[in-house]
C-alpha cells in the first residue's frame, strides 16, 4: 500500500471531486501523490507561475493558496 497522501480535494463552488485518474504505481512516487488533479492551471506569463486554478465542471476560479 502507498504511502502517499490522496489528493481528494473539491471545488469551492459547485463541490465537485476534482480528485483525477490514478497515477499508475511505478509513477506515483515522481509526482508525490496517487491521483492526478482535474483542476485546470490558470497560468499568468507576467509572474512565470499559476495564478489561480479553474474547474472544469463549474468554470468557477479561485486563488492559488
């Protein structure tokens, strides 16, 4: 069994689970993690990082923390 933490996480307005596919085992521990992410990045080319993040179902944005 993994020792990875699950990335359950939720949209702060429609609650959606925006936990993604499983990562296959060999992989997980490149990417820290068992699950991808279905949030999508918004990036800002101005600060070379992700702003904010979107999600997919809702279309609803919040600040990256």
């Amino acid at each position: 069994m993994s020792k990875l933490r699950d990335n359950k996480e939720f949209c702060p307005y429609c609650n959606t689970n925006l936990q993604g596919k499983e990562i296959p085992e060999k992989d997980q521990l490149h990417y820290g993690a068992t699950h991808g992410s279905r949030k999508i990045a918004i990036y800002s080319r101005e600060k070379d990082r992700t702003v904010k993040w979107q999600c997919p179902d809702c279309e609803g944005e919040w600040e990256r923390e």
